[in-house]
C-alpha cells in the first residue's frame, strides 16, 4: 500500500468537485479526507478527529494556512470576521487511525462503546426522526445486562464522554463579541469549509476554460495544460 497521500491539484479538483455535487454534507467529507489519505486507506471507519486531521492538511496544501470564518454574536447579532490558523485546529498527536473504546455505568447498565467515524456519520440522515439516538446506537459495542434497546438517558451518557474519548472529533473556535462582550464556543464544519473552497476553486477554473474557449477555441484539457500564470496572460489578453 502506497504511504504517499494524494493532493488536490488543478488536475483533479474538477473531477472532485463534480463527484461530490450529488453526495450529501457527510459524503463530501470522506470524498475530500480521501484525497489527503494514504492509496488504499479506508476513511470511512476512521474516527472524527483523523478525518479532521486529514481534512485540515489536504485544505493547508491546497489553500493555505489561514481559514476565514464568520460568525453572528448569539447575544447582540453582530457579525464577526475571524481567521483561524488550520494548524491550531489539528487534534492533538493527529486523530488516531483506530475508533477508541471505552465503558461506562449508567442506569444500572456497563455500556463499552467506542468513538465515532466518518461511515456512522454517513449512514445516519440527519433531518430524520431520532438522527441523533440512531447515531450514537451506532457506537454502542457491548450492553451489560444486554437490552434490546437503550433508554436515552444512557445515550446521553455515552454522548456527553464522546468527546473526552476523541479530542478533536470537533472543531470548535472560542470567540469574543467586541460589540457587547459576550463570549462563546461556536462550531466549525471543516468539511463544509474546505468544500466552499473546492467549489468556488471550481468555478473559477470553469469561468477561466469557458472565457479561453471562447477566445481561442481551445478544449477544455488545452487550457488546463497550460500553468496559472500563462493561463492569466491569455486571459487578459484576450480581454485587452
């Protein structure tokens, strides 16, 4: 198996792009961690915090360190723009390859369970009924006394040590309202970030193969053949 991971490239992000334009948010995410992964590397039964990891690096190689965010005061509706360094997001030694377990009492029952991956995430719909007791029955191992179905309380149990199981399983930035002061933890969807960039990255190189065919007749492989910075010459040249 092939230690070298791949990378997103001019080459390839029109080919990303349009696999994951009919995929839902957590198809996306496999699809774009796959791209950062190790050849032969299955993704998908990896836990949160690796696919994190992968997506943070495949988004530094390809756009850079600086990811802009924006945010909406929960207090006062202010909106702020803030930038997060992607290498302050990493988990912490770089998300494990194997689901952790762990066991815990609750209600009268010893629950191991383990740390959630990208293929739980996959097989749960989240706008249906019960998304979210479907999503963490999927990491329940092993119900001493065994029980047909667990009561919520115990879920909710197992739901709040997930975290301490898998740092970094989410990204969360701690900001500050300059306009009224008040503070708060405020989720980032990293797949979600880095698909925005894939997208527009997209649409951009469709503008620049649209205007260039135009221009000159060439295909769409004659324009991509052709570096940025000559690409932007031609361009410009064909606006002049």
């Amino acid at each position: 198996m092939s230690l070298v991971p791949r990378q997103l490239t001019e080459a390839n992000v029109l080919d990303v792009w349009e696999s994951g334009l009919a995929g839902p948010p957590a198809a996306r995410s496999l699809l774009l961690a796959s791209m950062a992964a190790p050849s032969g590397c299955s993704v998908a039964d990896l836990p949160l915090s690796a696919l994190n990891s992968l997506l943070l690096e495949l988004r530094r190689g390809a756009f850079g360190d600086a990811l802009p965010c924006a945010a909406d005061c929960p207090e006062c509706g202010e909106c702020l723009d803030v930038t997060v360094a992607a290498g302050e997001l990493l988990p912490s030694g770089g998300g494990g390859a194997v689901a952790a377990t762990a066991t815990v009492t609750s209600y009268g029952r010893t629950v191991t369970y383990r740390a959630l991956t990208g293929r739980d995430v996959r097989a749960v719909d989240p706008a249906a009924p019960g998304a979210r007791q479907t999503l963490l029955r999927r990491c329940v191992l092993r119900v001493d006394p065994p029980a047909h179905d667990l009561p919520d309380e115990v879920l909710e149990d197992v739901a709040r040590r997930l975290a301490d199981l898998d740092p970094g399983a989410d990204a969360v930035l701690t900001l500050d309202c300059p306009q009224c002061g008040h503070g708060w933890d405020a989720a980032l969807d990293l797949a979600e970030h880095l698909w925005t960039d894939v997208s527009g990255y997209a649409h951009r190189l469709l503008h620049e193969v649209h205007a260039l065919a135009r221009a000159y007749g060439w295909t769409e492989a004659d324009v991509l053949s052709i570096s940025p910075t000559r690409r932007q010459f031609y361009l410009e040249a064909s606006t002049g």
